[in-house]
C-alpha cells in the first residue's frame, strides 16, 4: 500500500471520529455533516473524474485531444452519437482501449431521430441493405445542396446520418440487438493504443460506439485524474443529453470543464444555461469549473461578436478568474503539424490525409487549412514587420496552406499556437492538477470541518467549566442544595400554573385533539339519540299517559300528545347529554394526569417533597366538581327543550304550517284510532322542533359552558396548588437534609466521571485536529488550521488511559454517553 493510501486512511478515520463525536452530543446532533463527508471523500479518492461537457460541435473532444497533445478522440461538427470516452493513467507499456458498442436498438433510436430532423421518413429496418442506400443517396444530396458537410446544420446532420449507418454496416458484427458489447484492444488485434485510437475516432465507428476507455501515459492524468468526455447537451437523442447531466450530478463527478459556444453564437443557449445551474447542485464539484469559451478565432473576424462575448464575461463570469478563450481546432492541429515536413505538404498527406480525398477524385480542403489561411490573411493576430503573408486567389487553399508554411517556417506556427490559446489553458489545468488540486480539497474539507470543531470546542469548553464549579465536597454541596431550594420551588410552581394554563388554553381554542374528538363524539351521541326516539316515539303510550293524568276524560287533545313527547323527548336528552359529559370530563382529566406525570416540575416535585405535593388529589376534586357542574349545566340544558321553540307557531312557518295539517287529521275521530294514525305526522313536527334545539346546544352553547367551567375550576385550583408547593418549604428541607448526603456523594462521582470523560473526549478531538492539521500544513495551509482545545493538560495527565487507545475512546458505554452539565 502506498504512502497515500496510508494518508487517506489515516485522514478517514480522523474526520469520521471528529463526525462522531459530534455526534455523541445530543446539542449538536443537528449539523449537517453532509458537506464534510463530500469534502472528505474527494480528498480520499484514488480518483479526480474532470467532466468535458458542452453542446455538440463546441470543441469537447478537441480541447481533450489539444490538451494531450494528441489525437485520440473523434472530432467533427455535428457528430451526433451518445459517446462517452474516459481516458485514464497508464504506464507507457500499459497502454490500451476498451470499446463498447451501441446496441442495434439504440442505433436505430439515433437514425430515427436525425431522420426526423432532415425531414426523412421514420426509418423502418437499418438491416435491409435498400433503406440504408435510399437514406445514403437523401443524405449525399443534401451534402451536394448544402455545398459540403461545414456549410450549415443540415449537411451536419446529413453526415452524422452517413457515419452512423456507415459504421453500423462496418460494424455488424460487433454488435449486439440490445446488449452493448464489450471488447479489450486485444480482441481487435491493434498492436499499440495508435491503431486503436485510430479505429475509434474514425467516424463511422466512433458513430457506434456507447463507450471508449483510453488508458494513456500522459502526467496530466497522474494522481488519479480522469478525463471523461461527454454527449452534447442537446443531443438529438433525449437520453444521450441525459447522460451527460447524470455525470455532472454523479458523486464522484470532482471538477468540470464547461466547454461553451458563445464565441461563435453569441449568446448563451438554453442548454448551456441548464447545464451551469445544474453544476451548482453537486456538492462534490463546488467552485472546480473551468469555463472554456472554444472558437475564439470566430471573433477575431466579426468585432460585433467579439463585444457581445466581453460583455457576457464581464456579466456572468465576473466571480471567476477559471475563464479561458480558446481555439481548439487552431491549437490542436497547430501543435500537430510541428512534426510534420514539407514532404507530407505539412499534413496533407498524413494527418488530414483522410480529409483531402475528395467525392470524385478531387482534393478537399480540410477545415483547419481553411481557418489557417483565414488567419493568416484577415485576423489581424500577426504583426506586419514579422510576418509577410499573402493569400493568392489563383491558388487553391491547400496551395497557399503549404506555400505558407514553407515561407514563414515554424515561428508562424507558434505563434498560431499561442494566439489560439490552448498553451495558456493547458498550462493553467496543468498546474491546477499538479499544484492546486489536493490543497484545494483539503482547504474545502477544512472550511466544513472548521464550524463543526469551533462548535465541539465550545461546547466542551462549556461542560468543563460547569463541571470545574461544581462543588467538590459533600458538605457544600448540602449548602449549596439547600440554598437553591426556595428558588427550585418558586420554578416548580411558577411551571405548574403555566402549564394548566396552557392546557386550558388548547381546550378553549379548540386547539386539544383528543378533548375535540371526545367532544365531537358528544355531539354525535346526542344526534344519534334525538334519532332513535323520533323513530322509536309511540303516539299510542304518549295517549295513554295523557288519559291517565285525567281520569273522567276518554279523549286526549294532540296538544296533550305533544306535551308528553316533549318531556320525554327532554328527558331522555338529558340523561345522554349527562353520560357523555361525564365521560368527556373523565376522558379530559385522565389525560391531564398522564401530562403532569410526564412533566419535569412533577419529577422535581417528587425529588423535593418526596411526593408530589397533593397535585393529583387537587386535580381529583376539580374534577369531580367540573362533572357536578356539567351535570347541572346539561339538566338545565336540556329542561329548556321542554319549551318549544319560539318560532315554532309563528305564520308562514312550516312547522305552523305541520301543526295545522296534523291538528286536522287528528280532528276526524275523538278516539285514539285518528292520533295514533296521525303519529308520523306528529314525529315530523317534534323533529322540526327538536332538531334546532338540540344543533343550537351542541354546537354553540354547550361548548361555551363547559369552556367556561373547565378554565374558572383548574385556574382557580392551580394558583391555590401553587402557592401550596410553596408553603411546604419546611417540610421540603427537612426532607432533603435526609437524601442530599447521599445525593451529593453520587453527583460528585457523577460529576467526577463526567468530567474524566469530557477530558478524554478533548484529548481524543486534540488528536483527530492535530492529524488532520499535520495534513493541512503539508499542503501549506496554515491559515486553515483547525482550533485546538488547549489549558487542559494538567487535567488530561489524570485521565485513566485503559479508555482511550490513539485518542479514541474504546470504553463502552462512555461513547455514547450523554454528559449531564
């Protein structure tokens, strides 16, 4: 293992203890510690993953291979695949690829999607050898149209649909119908990564390819730094672009470099908007992005464009100085042709030689020699004195490239290679990662670590000097006890009377959820009641009652029927209205008493007094008087529904209207036969009675009376209760003379255990901050030095050394204990 290896392990262990003492404080449980433990991680990683992420056709693949100073990735405006490459560290005799391929299916997804955008039919089977000729023919003729493939978007597309279906016929063989398939360099039989690089970045096979792994010796990706170049982020297919903002979220994503098209579009897209807000919600990439500004050169042309860029710079990347203008294409292939001759016309026949063979035998001009000679004759970069430069009309473009070079040698070049900027964006990158990247995420980690220890810091330096003034001895301890008690009293007091305050409060504000459940399911006892003795009411027992009140009669009057009713309507009324009041106040008083045992004023009680100073008894007696009182309360209620309503025969009401309708049924016949007939009439007209009675009495006056009941009897009874705890302050020191001796003993050792644990908690944080400040000064970070716990080493020489091994407690039961203050 290496040295490293050891540092980061070592490191782990000292933040996680840091965490986890944090975490034995139940004041301080609350932190987030999320941030730490992404700073943490990337400092302990084997790997640093840099991002390249953009818009199609920005320059992504370009930068990667400028930087590298070679040509592995695949680079064309356009190219319109999900690929995804990552180039990692090797040794020189290690070097290798891995290739995995699209499937058949997600081929196809692609071909549908640039059909759609060239306005081709949906593509129906790329295995049938005459659609894949009718889309070639549709894609060369816009090629022809358009004047060749960097003339506009379409001919792009149109050759990105070529490579894809070029590279799928090439292809077949590797490629599976919904699997991506995978294969070592080996298994392709390339001799040197040259070969294998050179098969993938040819654009019919780059065009199918899901992934491709490089592992190259270059120093840049020493340390554990990994390239990865991603898909557009407005890919043609909705997932490819998906891809490349699950990297950017990923974890394990440490800095990206956002490669934007401004330079040559002027503004910022959508897209590219989308991805700068989507950076910032990584924890782990936090202020590591670079912002690369590619095709530079277009500005050197066009001064309205070149403002528009400053402008946005100036604007909206004013907080970073990781801003980079530069001209992949000019830097990359400038640095390229320092290698090549005159004999191979600087490139002509070796580098682009690919890109010069024309369509029918003639020779094409490479984009690059296109943008060299554009340099040479319009960007003004060059000084006139030093560099003589003329673009003949009469030559071709390739001609003049070559008559160029060969005139003005290899200073033109540098100088191309300077002004495209690429020598300052590797330089600064370079020493980024060399340099500036491990003190930059252990400067991270320290920032997040710093609020954490300060806190830790306080609180132990708090529950110290409690612990430190604390009696020592059991007689002042006694004293000091004894002289606290008329003060502990007057608290307990002063907590009993506010908490029935606030209980009485939620029960009148209608704010107590178990008092509003009992109180609903009254009013629901008292509704279901008042049904069951309309629908149970016998006209023919009311009859006889009323016959048998006056004895020389043989008839009754329907006035003497609804009489009856209403007291036995009234009466039955009240004797539900009275159980469920007595349950309500049963159910209320309970739950008080469960509440008031719970409480820390009870317990203090009990510790005082030895009892719990006649709280329950009290609370026993108002409730008996709340219930007397709701019993009377509900009996006078429910008396004054034997009177009817005063509406009840007013004109142009219906139960007037009922009235009259039941009186005159009932007048057919003097015996019982026509009232009792009658009795559904008569059960209508006593629940147009009744109902609104018995509504007003639940739903509003009721409530306020047994509100008004329950606040003046608990208020009343608990000032009187307290400044009854405070009358027993004789008995309260008579009692706790009898226990403090003992109390005092064991809050002593308490205080004493405590105290040697918080010691060996200090001493334990001192050596976690001291490992990790060790660290920080190695990366010269001085002022980032995290707080130690000092004047406590007197104390931590008495410390009993059985509980901590290389500061960490090991003791258990102490590691997770609560100190008491």
């Amino acid at each position: 293992m290496s040295d490293l290896s050891y540092q980061a392990i070592d490191l782990k262990e000292q933040v996680e203890y840091i965490l986890n003492l944090l975490q034995q404080e139940p004041t301080l449980r609350a932190y987030d510690i999320t941030p730490v433990k992404t700073s943490l991680a990337k400092v302990i990683s084997p790997r640093f993953e840099i991002v390249f992420a953009g818009a199609f056709s920005a320059g992504k693949s370009m930068l990667i291979n400028a930087l590298l100073e070679r040509e592995l990735l695949y680079s064309a405006e356009g190219h319109a695949t999900g690929t995804e490459c990552k180039i990692e560290y090797a040794t020189a005799d290690e070097e290798r690829v891995v290739l995995t391929f699209l499937s058949e299916a997600e081929i196809r997804e692609q071909a549908v999607a640039l059909c759609q955008q060239l306005g081709f039919k949906t593509v129906a089977n790329i295995n049938q050898n005459d659609v894949i000729n009718l889309l070639n023919q549709g894609c060369q003729a816009i090629l022809q149209q358009e004047g060749g493939e960097s003339k506009s978007e379409r001919a792009k597309q149109a050759k990105a649909l070529i490579l894809l279906l070029e590279g799928y016929v090439a292809n077949r063989q590797h490629i599976h119908t919904v699997n991506n398939a995978t294969y070592s360099m080996a298994q392709f039989n390339f001799v040197n990564i040259k070969e294998a690089a050179s098969y993938a970045r040819r654009g019919s096979n780059s065009s199918v390819l899901k992934r491709i792994e490089y592992y190259c010796y270059h120093p840049l990706l020493q340390d554990g730094n990994v390239i990865i170049d991603t898909p557009g982020i407005d890919a043609p297919v909705a997932k490819d672009a998906l891809l490349t903002y699950q990297r950017i979220q990923h974890p394990e994503t440490s800095a990206v470099i956002c490669v934007l098209k401004p330079a040559s579009a002027g503004d910022m897209t959508k897209e590219e908007t989308e991805l700068l807000e989507t950076m910032r919600g990584n924890g782990g990439i936090r202020d590591r992005v670079f912002y690369i500004f590619n095709r530079i050169d277009e500005t050197w042309y066009n001064a309205q464009l070149k403002q528009r860029l400053e402008d946005l710079i100036t604007g909206q990347f004013r907080e970073t100085n990781r801003v980079y203008k530069t001209s992949g294409l000019l830097g990359f292939y400038g640095s390229q042709i320092k290698q090549t001759t005159e004999q191979d016309r600087f490139g002509l026949d070796s580098i682009f030689a690919t890109n010069v063979r024309g369509f029918n035998g003639g020779e094409e001009t490479p984009q690059f020699v296109n943008e060299f000679n554009r340099y040479c004759a319009n960007s003004g970069k060059l000084s006139a004195t030093q560099f003589r430069i003329s673009v003949n009309s009469f030559e071709t473009p390739n001609e003049n490239y070559v008559r160029i070079i060969k005139e003005q040698g290899m200073p033109l070049i540098s100088q191309l290679i300077k002004d495209s900027g690429i020598e300052e964006f590797r330089t600064a990158i370079t020493r980024y990662l060399t340099e500036e990247k491990r003190p930059q995420l252990f400067q991270n980690l320290a920032e997040d670590l710093q609020d954490i220890c300060i806190n830790l810091k306080k609180h132990y330096q708090a529950v110290y000097q409690d612990l430190d003034s604390q009696p020592r001895e059991i007689e002042t301890m006694k004293v000091q006890e004894l002289q606290r008690l008329n003060q502990q009293l007057q608290q307990v007091s002063k907590d009993w009377v506010q908490h029935i305050n606030e209980e009485v409060n939620l029960v009148i504000n209608n704010n107590c959820d178990s008092f509003e459940a009992d109180f609903r399911q009254l009013q629901s006892r008292m509704i279901r009641r008042l049904d069951e003795l309309l629908d149970t009411f016998s006209v023919a027992d009311a009859y006889r009652r009323a016959t048998l009140s006056h004895p020389r009669n043989a008839t009754a009057p329907l006035l003497a029927i609804l009489v009856e009713a209403f007291y036995y309507l009234a009466n039955q009324l009240e004797d539900i209205l009275i159980l469920s009041s007595q349950q309500l106040v049963a159910n209320l008083f309970q739950q008080l008493i469960e509440k008031i045992r719970k409480s820390d004023y009870y317990r203090q009680l009990y510790r005082l007094l030895g009892n719990d100073g006649g709280i329950e008894i009290e609370i026993k007696i108002v409730e008996k008087l709340v219930s007397q009182a709701l019993i009377s309360a509900a009996s006078v209620e429910c008396d004054r529904f034997v009177r009817e309503s005063p509406r009840f025969y007013d004109e142009g009401t219906f139960s007037i209207y009922q009235f009259r309708q039941t009186l005159q049924q009932t007048s057919q016949s003097y015996d019982c036969e026509s009232i009792v007939e009658a009795e559904p009439a008569i059960r209508q007209l006593l629940k147009l009675d009744f109902e609104p009675k018995v509504s007003n009495t639940i739903r509003k006056s009721f409530r306020q009376t047994i509100n008004q009941i329950v606040k003046n009897q608990l208020l009343e009874m608990a000032e009187k209760q307290a400044d009854e705890i405070l009358q027993q302050y004789p008995h309260a020191r008579a009692y706790l003379e009898n226990i403090l001796e003992k109390e005092a003993q064991e809050k002593i050792i308490n205080n004493q255990r405590v105290m040697s644990l918080v010691l060996q908690k200090i001493a334990a944080y001192n050596l976690a901050v001291s490992g990790i400040n060790s660290h920080l000064q190695s990366m010269h970070l001085q002022d980032k030095i995290l707080p130690l716990i000092n004047n406590y080493d007197s104390e931590l020489e008495v410390v009993d050394t059985r509980l901590v091994k290389n500061g960490f407690l090991v003791s258990d039961g102490l590691e997770n204990a609560v100190i008491e203050s």
